[in-house]
C-alpha cells in the first residue's frame, strides 16, 4: 500500500472526515496525522477533547501497522496515557511499528499539540479475519 491509498483509506472514513484528520506520512512502518484543532473538539476547559487525542493516536497506530501488514487491519487493543493537555492549533500524531509478525503489529504513537507532547500511547493491529462487505 502506497501513500495515496493509505491517503483515501482514512478519507473514506466518516469519523476521519468528521474531525478533519489528514494522512501527512505514510510507509517504512511509520504513519502521521494531523487534525487542526477546532472548538466543537474541545472540552468545557478549552483544551482538545480526550477522545480526539485517543482517536488520533489509535488510527495512526493502525496506519503504521498498515504500512506493514496492509490495508485490512483492526486495532487489536491500545493503551493511552494523557501528559499534558492539548490546547494548541494542531494536534500531531506520529506512530512507528515497533515489532511485527506475518499478522500483527505492535507500534508506539506520540501525540503531540503545537510541537508539545500531550499523549503517548502503544496498541496492536491484526489482519482482519472476516471480509464483510
């Protein structure tokens, strides 16, 4: 998979089109996204909302895993852990698979605000076993 089919992979995404999320990196077991911080994204206290942090660290995790593994993937599990609050302009997040097999990959993200770390988080991606249309 190439960085133009990763880049309409996420597009086809509603929730991606939803937050505004942007594929910028692609391949060699890595991925990044970007979505530009927006009000209806943030908490009550101004800062980006916990679940948009979440969800950019768990799809990019996904798209590195991608890089690897190919397109047809599912997060097996992640883990989050919040280190500062996301009040900037853009949110970042930078993933890099850190082992993989022939049908699962273990990757690390880190979630940046403005050029701030905010979130780190690591999680797995397996082949997805069913072929639902």
């Amino acid at each position: 998979m190439n960085f133009e089919d990763a880049r309409k992979g996420l597009e086809s995404q509603p929730f991606s089109v939803l937050v505004g999320a942007r594929l910028v990196a692609f391949g060699d077991g890595e991925a990044v996204i970007e979505i530009d911080a927006r009000d209806d994204l943030r908490q009550q206290n101004g800062f980006l909302h916990g679940g948009v942090l979440a969800y950019a660290a768990d799809n990019t995790l996904t798209f590195a895993a991608g890089s690897v593994l190919g397109p047809s993937l599912l997060t097996a599990g992640f883990t989050i852990d919040y280190v500062r609050p996301a009040g900037g302009n853009t949110l970042r997040a930078e993933a890099r698979v850190v082992q993989s097999s022939g049908s699962r990959a273990t990757c690390r993200c880190d979630v940046y605000s403005d050029g701030e770390l905010c979130a780190v988080a690591q999680g797995t991606a397996v082949r997805r076993a069913d072929k639902r249309e």
